[in-house]
C-alpha cells in the first residue's frame, strides 16, 4: 500500500509545481483571465505568507514550522494503524501540499497561487493545487476521526 501512497503523493506534488511552472510562464504577476464569468478566474499572485497571506515574510518561521509538521506527519504516518486507510489518505495528500508549498517557499520565498474563485458573491483568496491537497488532507482526516468516534467504520481489513 505504501507504494500507492508514494505514487499519489508524487503525484500531487508534480502536478502542483506544473501547474505552477504553467500559470508563472504565461502571466505576469497579478494579471488575470475569467475562465467561469462571475465564478472562475485565472489569477496569478505571490503569496509570502500562510493562508489568506497571514505572516507576511516570516520564511524562516515558515521553514521550521513546516519542517515540524512534515516530522510529525511522516510520524503518524509511519507508526499508525495499517488499516487506517482513511487517516494514511488524509497524510498523503497533508504531507504533499506541505512539500509542494514548501518547495515554492524554498526556491522562491513566496508561494505561486493562481486559482481565483468567486462563491455567493465572495471572492475566496487565491490558491494552488497544494493547498486544494492540504484541504483535502484535513477533510479527510475529520471524516476518519468523526468515523472512529461512531465505532472504527472506517477501517478496511484488507
């Protein structure tokens, strides 16, 4: 199973820095296309904090914190139940929008963010494919605890 969670996670973190590499080569900082009117654009910016730009600056808080959170990720991960196949998800797709971010924060000091949604009106900060990942990993990880505390639904026997 590792095998698949090596996969996906690479996956994850290759598709994140295309995509990234394909918005900074073709925009130029801050410019914009409407791809959805009124819901969907195209926005490439820099982001040199954490969500919603939080921290401005901050790399070398940036560095050890994340350094600490993959640690601890890749503790889990490696020492949890093997048939917590939801938790094992939820860190795959964590750990991998951590590395994408952080290879961003590394080679540039700032995060590439392109995705630009407008929802009920609000236009929600722009963000990447590492961020959707990381989303995606703490959803996950909710679900499985929310499932453990109904009885351990969520494990296969596989």
């Amino acid at each position: 199973m590792r095998v698949k969670h090596i996969a996906l996670g690479i996956l994850l973190i290759v598709a994140d820095q295309l995509s990234k590499i394909g918005i900074s080569n073709t925009f130029a900082l801050g410019d914009s296309k409407e791809i959805i009117p009124g819901f969907f654009n195209l926005t490439y910016v820099h982001n040199t904090g954490a969500a919603w730009s939080m921290m401005e600056g901050k790399m070398i808080f940036f560095y050890i914190v994340t350094l600490l959170a993959l640690g601890i990720m890749f503790y889990f991960y490696f020492t949890m139940d093997k048939k917590d196949k939801i938790t094992q998800y939820a860190l795959v797709f964590m750990i991998a929008g951590t590395i994408g971010n952080f290879i961003d924060r590394l080679c540039f000091q700032y995060v590439r963010d392109f995705l630009d949604f407008i929802i009920l009106g609000y236009d929600f900060p722009v963000f990447n494919i590492a961020d959707m990942a990381l989303c995606i990993g703490v959803f996950l990880l909710f679900v499985s605890i929310f499932l453990e505390s109904y009885g351990g639904f969520h494990r296969c026997e596989k």
